[in-house]
C-alpha cells in the first residue's frame, strides 16, 4: 500500500506544480525535478494499471482557466512536449521512433531544429486570412479568447498575405519580450515605487491577460510561429512550413531554424552551437526543439495521452547561484498537506530575481540538512524555476541549529499528523482549518468540476473570509446584495457570479461527484463510480466489499468514499445540495450512429489517409464496436493501412496473416 499512496501523493504534488506555473506564473519546483517526479509516477502508474486516471498529472497538460476571459474549446489540442537533458535521451528517443516507423539504422530520419523560446504560448485562427480568434494554453483542450490583446502585438499578421493558405488555418506561436523592453519596464516600475517583475517568461503572459490591450500594445510584445495546423496544408514538412509558406502568409519565423538531414549528428551541433550562444540573444531561452520534419512520420508516430511522439524539448543545464537562507514558512494546501517554503535573500538568477524555493518536505530539510542562515545553492532549472541544491558548509556558522519541523499547524494550530510511507504532513482538521475549506470550495468551482462561471479563487477566499460560504453549499445561497459590498465587486460581476452558481445545476453526477473533493476520486475514478452506481444514494449505501469489485476502484479508495459519506457533516451538506437541485443521478446517453458491426474486432490504423484523418477512423471503430489497438499482434483482426504505411508493421501484419484493408474497404465493413 505504500507504493499506492505514493501515486496520490505524487498526483497532489504535481498537480499544484502545474496550478503553480500554468495559472499563478509562480513556478516553485525546477523543470528537472518535475520530470524526475513525473517520471516516478508513471512508473507506478504502470506498475499498478488498477489505479490508472486519465486526469492525472502524467495523462494531462499542465494548467487551467483564469475567469477573467471568455473560455474557448481548442480546435486542435495544445500538446506538451516531453522534456530531455542529455543527448543519450534524444539517441533513446530516436531509437524508440525508429521501432515504431519500422526503420533500420539505413533508413535517416528528418529533423527541424528550432529555438525553445521562453514565453507564453498562443494559438491563433484564421477564417480566409483573417484572425478570428486568439487563444492562450489553458489547460491544452480550452484557453483564454484574447483576441483584442493579440491583435495589437505587431508581429502577429490581423490579414494573411500571399494567396495559397488554407481557408480554415490554425497557428501556433510562443509570445515573448525583449530582455531590454523587460529591463526598460522594471526602471519604470521602481521610478513609480511598485515592486518590479520577475522575468519576462511571466511578463508576457501576464500582459496577454491584460484587461486594457493599449497596455498590451505598448509593452511591444513579439510572437514566433512554430506549427501551422489545417485539414489541407499545401505542405508537407515542418521545415518548409516554417522556411517558405510562414513566411509567404507574413508570420513571423525566427532565422536560427535548421534542416537537420544527417540524422541526429547534426542536432547535436545545433543544440552546442546555441548553448554557447543564448545569451546573445534579446530574448530568454531555456533550450532546443527537435521535431521529426516529415508530417506523414509525425502522423504515423502519434502522441501519447499527453504529448507528441515525434517532438522533444532539449534543455539546457541550469545556472547555479549562492544566497543565504533567511526563515522557512509553511504553506497548507487543500487535502491539509502541509508545504515547507525557503525565503531567500533576494538574488539574481538567469536574469529574473529569486526570493523563494519550496522545501518539499521534512525529509528534504533533513536530507540536505538545511538550516536557517545557512549559505544555499540555487538552481534554475529552465532558467525559469528556482530549488535549493545543496548548503554551504564552508559558511555556515558555528552556533545554528538543526531545523525542527513544525508540529502544528500554521493556520489553525491543529497538531500536524504523518502517516507511515507519507513524505508530506497533513493537518487533520479537515472542516475547520481555513485553507483546507477554501482549497475544497475552489475545487469544487474549478472547470473539470462543477465549472461556475464568474466565480474564481480569490473571490471565494473573498467570500469565506467574509462569512458568506464556510463549505461548498453555501454557495447557492448567495444573493447579490450580499456580494455588492466587498472589494472590488461591481453590480455586474455579483450577478454573473449568481448567475454562474445556477447554472452548475446543470452539471452531470459524474462532474458533480468529482466536484465533491473526496479523497482519492479523481475525474476518471468519479465517472466508474457514477457509471456503476448510476446515483448518488446507491453509492452512499455501498460496502467496502461491492466498492471493491467496481472496476479500477482499490482497497485505499474503496475506504476513502465509506468515510466520506460516514461523516455527518458531508451527508447534511449533500442533502443541501439536493435541495437546491443539483444532480446526483446519472443521465445515461444514447449515441445514435453507434452500432455493433465490429464487436470483438481489434484493428489497428497505420499510414496517411484522404477520406478519415486517423482520429476519425478510431471514432469510427469505436462507434461500430470494434476496438483501437496500438501495435500489431495475434489478437489483431485487422490492418488498416493507408499510404506510407511502416515496412516494420507491414512485415509483422503479414507474418501473422492479419487481413490488411484500405479506408474504402473499412467503410465498405461498417456500410454492410
């Protein structure tokens, strides 16, 4: 059971690292140290399939929606990209891509390699070569319509040039700023007595974000384009997207992108020429793209849950500075999970000033021995976020103690508990200490949960702090004459806030469930459960024993949900939530063009299609029955194959006498 607690925990921890830097732009865990968590988590994960969740950090794309905009559904997913630090991880990546292409080591394969700029991404949508809508990341499926903010940065294209771009074309950039515009700004902000900012990465999203686009116009803003997405690219590489048509339709496209057509070999150059030179350059970088050129190879290699098998970030090796450590706070989060942060004396590091590092846990502080006034070695990973590395003992002196970890909590003095094979401490007052009940509350009202509109997490803090919400039901109880009098808050804004709450009765159960915040159900787990239960009272009556036989719901999880609705005080909020209509009963759906033509047949897609694109052709499989397998084996029933098929696949589907098809044929399948 250790080994499964070690998966929740992990999933919180990188979770708030995601909110932390997505959301917040205040990152406080090294790039480094984030893959290494992830990549521990997906080990697990895959040791223990029984507890897979398709909302977990390692299945998901970092981030979230601010409030203040307009949230738009993507188009075309915003994928990240896998991140490596050494070329023995771009050689394993190679190696991986080649099995899955079916090369030999005669068969080169194609690279662009393009400058990892620092900034905050962009999608942009142009409806016959004009722009209709500008969008930040968000989460990767929904982001921010910033629309007005884009169309005053100059080197975004309001019309297309040229005369041969798709008439549907969606663009995707990094926003950036000038390391002299951010210093210019920082002058200004001290002329005036404000704080200064922290580094452009930061100042550029946060200027997308602007209310007043003069403001946004006159930070002058840049934006490199990087992919071009459509139905019908006149185009068939990444290179000459970027090199030629970019260009053409007047985007702007940096000059240090290469054709690598040597294979890896030449990467490598690319990656020691500009790690000796980026900081020449007027913008941050923090590392190398490397993405396979030709689009067929990309649609053949995929993506995974989370990122694109054909791409690969390169970062450099982090700058290292020493500053002393002058106290340790301690921040509670929303499972009462207690976060130890370094104050630092402020210090500049890869351009942008560190004042903070988080501590992660008492075996952390332990492990490094890491006491106050202690010298302290900084690290950057990214060139973005700040950790503490090691301590100079050389420094430190004679009469400082030992840390002692705290043994209460900071925010309501309850005594702090770790259990066995826990790394973190927790507060066990779950209904009284103040940010565990504001943490639940923003959780309930988030996106993925009940997704009320007009209500983001400063103003709930706003509204408990108050006195008008102490748990997620007081919610619906909120008029706007109460909510007139606080800060900041117009007419307006308290009846969209309102009006948001009414509208969350409209959420599915299995969204409501999740909403509730009981420990352990993440989206997927609450979707088996309201799947298997179909209502809310079913699941409330359930054993331990029934619990356990659903799918995927284990031992720990099985318990978490029996205390939860053993505890009075979540049955009398629940039953509040009945009376205001919320829905605790599933509504089943029907899809109309499913059928059964395909029950029990396994495919598998492979090659470049005209009538599907390859998403299509699964649905399509999907809808019919069938299921999508990823690789050719003796449980395969059929190959569909398009053009430029891998040889490797072709070899091994005729090896085992699998009936390899066309897209006509598999329409002629499901029309039968």
């Amino acid at each position: 059971m250790q080994d499964i607690e070690l998966i929740t925990s992990l999933r919180e921890e990188l979770n708030l690292h995601n909110h932390n830097y997505y959301v917040l732009d205040n990152a406080t865990i090294s790039d480094y140290e984030f893959d290494q968590k992830l990549k521990q988590l997906q080990d697990l994960e895959a040791k223990y399939p029984e507890y897979f969740d398709e909302n977990s950090p390692s299945q998901r794309v970092g981030g979230s929606i601010t409030k203040n905009f307009k949230t738009v559904k993507h188009e075309y997913r915003m994928y990240s990209l896998d991140n490596s630090y050494s070329k023995e991880d771009l050689l394993d990546w190679e190696l991986k891509n080649r099995k899955l292409l079916g090369y030999d080591d005669s068969e080169i394969i194609c690279y662009t390699c393009e400058l990892k700029y620092d900034g905050a991404s962009i999608s942009l949508t142009y409806k016959n070569g004009d722009l209709v809508l500008a969008t930040t990341r968000g989460d990767g499926f929904s982001g921010d319509d910033i629309t007005s903010n884009a169309k005053s940065i100059e080197s975004i294209p309001k019309k297309l040039t040229g005369n041969n771009y798709p008439d549907n074309l969606v663009v995707r950039g990094e926003v950036i700023m000038n390391k002299n515009i951010f210093n210019n700004l920082n002058d200004k902000m001290e002329d005036l007595g404000f704080d200064k900012y922290s580094n452009p990465r930061n100042t550029a999203a946060g200027t997308l974000k602007l209310k007043d686009s003069k403001q946004v116009e006159e930070r002058k803003l840049e934006c490199f384009i990087y992919s071009f997405l459509s139905e019908k690219l006149p185009f068939s590489t990444q290179y000459t997207g970027l090199k030629f048509f970019g260009r053409d339709w007047g985007f702007n496209i940096p000059d240090s992108n290469v054709y690598c057509d040597d294979g890896l070999s030449e990467v490598f150059n690319f990656i020691d020429h500009w790690d000796k030179k980026r900081n020449d350059l007027p913008f941050d970088i923090d590392g190398v793209l490397v993405k396979v050129d030709k689009f067929y190879q990309q649609q053949e290699l995929g993506y995974t849950s989370k990122s694109p098998r054909w791409a690969m970030a390169y970062k450099f090796k982090s700058e290292q500075v020493s500053t002393k450590l002058n106290s340790i706070s301690y921040q509670v989060g929303r499972t009462g999970a207690i976060t130890p942060v370094a104050n630092l004396e402020p210090v500049q590091l890869a351009g942008t000033i560190v004042k903070r590092a988080s501590l992660h846990n008492a075996d952390q502080i332990e492990k490094l021995d890491i006491r106050i006034h202690d010298e302290v070695f900084v690290e950057k990973g990214g060139e973005i976020i700040p950790k503490i590395i090691a301590v100079d003992l050389s420094k430190r002196p004679a009469d400082t103690q030992p840390t002692e970890y705290i043994t209460h909590c900071p925010e309501c003095n309850t005594p702090l508990e770790r259990k066995e094979g826990e790394a973190n401490h927790y507060c066990p007052n779950f209904y009284g200490c103040p940010p565990q009940i504001i943490g639940r509350i923003q959780h309930y009202i988030s996106r993925k949960a009940m997704d009320i509109e007009g209500l983001g997490g400063e103003t709930v803090a706003l509204l408990f702090n108050n006195g008008l919400v102490h748990n997620y039901a007081d919610l619906y109880e909120l008029t706007v004459e109460q909510i007139l009098p606080l800060e900041r808050m117009a007419k307006k804004s308290a009846e969209n806030l309102v009006n948001g709450v009414l509208e969350s009765k409209k959420i599915l159960f299995e969204n409501v469930l999740f909403a509730l915040g009981i420990r352990f159900v993440g989206e997927t787990v609450a979707k088996k459960l309201a799947k298997h239960y179909k209502n809310i009272d079913a699941l409330s009556e359930a054993t331990l024993e029934q619990l356990i036989l659903v799918d995927e719901i284990g031992d720990r999880i099985a318990r978490s949900v029996i205390e939860f609705f053993e505890n009075e005080e979540n049955r009398i909020i629940i039953n509040r939530l009945k009376s205001f209509g919320i829905q605790f009963e599933i509504i089943e759906k029907i899809n109309p063009n499913a059928t059964d033509k395909l029950l029990g047949k396994t495919f598998v897609v492979s090659g470049v299609f005209e009538i599907y694109s390859r998403d299509d052709l699964k649905i399509a499989i999907e809808n019919n029955g069938g299921k999508v397998g990823s690789s050719i084996s003796s449980k395969t029933d059929y190959v569909v194959a398009g053009e430029n098929m891998g040889p490797a696949k072709l070899e091994k589907a005729n090896q085992l006498n699998i009936p390899i098809i066309s897209e006509t044929d598999f329409q002629n399948l499901i029309s039968n």
